[in-house]
C-alpha cells in the first residue's frame, strides 16, 4: 500500500489518482454562476465601501438584505466607520450626530 491517500476516480471508478496530483484550480464566481444559471451581476459597488447606521434600521433582516445586495454587486461593508468608509447607508432623513463623528474619520464620506 502506497504511503500517500489516494482516491476513486468518478470518471473512471477502475482508477486511482494521488490526490497531490488533483487539479487545484478554483472557478471564479463567473464561472460558477454560468454554470448553475445565474445571471452575472454587475458590478456597481466595486472599490466602494459602505458602512450601514444600524440605528436608523429597525429590524435585522432590513440590515442583513442591505449587506446582501451591497456585496452582490461587487461592494464591502465595514463593522464600523473607518477611514476607508466612504458611504454611509441610513434610512434618517435628518443629520445625527454619529454622521459627524464619520465626517471627522474621513471627510469625504457620502
């Protein structure tokens, strides 16, 4: 017996292949979902980072979907307000004073 695994392969169920010999090579998220049918989404968000005002959200599930779509479409949502924050997502229609603490983090945010 060989001292390294070895496994079954589902193409040819008489072979064995050495699994250090296995292709490693990962599809990238185009490819899968071409594959499974999913259409591509574009890229809207990219190079943007966005940081959600829980406060002004109510319920959970309204953050989580924000999140969702926000890094669907090629975006990173951030914990807490940084540097690299320059959109801030808030369903409040008035200045808080959280929005000037992130203006003193980065002068830029939207």
């Amino acid at each position: 017996k060989q001292w390294y695994q070895r496994r079954v392969r589902a193409d040819n169920p008489g072979t064995e292949d050495n699994i250090y010999d296995a292709d490693t090579e990962e599809e990238t998220e185009d490819e899968v979902a071409t594959k499974i049918g999913l259409p591509i989404l574009p890229n809207f968000f990219t190079g943007h980072r966005f940081f959600i005002h829980t406060d002004s959200f109510p319920e959970f599930d309204t953050i989580k979907h924000l999140s969702r779509h926000l890094i669907a479409f090629g975006g990173k949502v951030s914990d807490y307000m940084s540097k690299d924050v320059r959109f801030i997502v808030t369903q409040c229609s008035s200045w808080q004073p959280d929005f000037s603490t992130a203006l003193s983090v980065n002068a830029e945010v939207k």
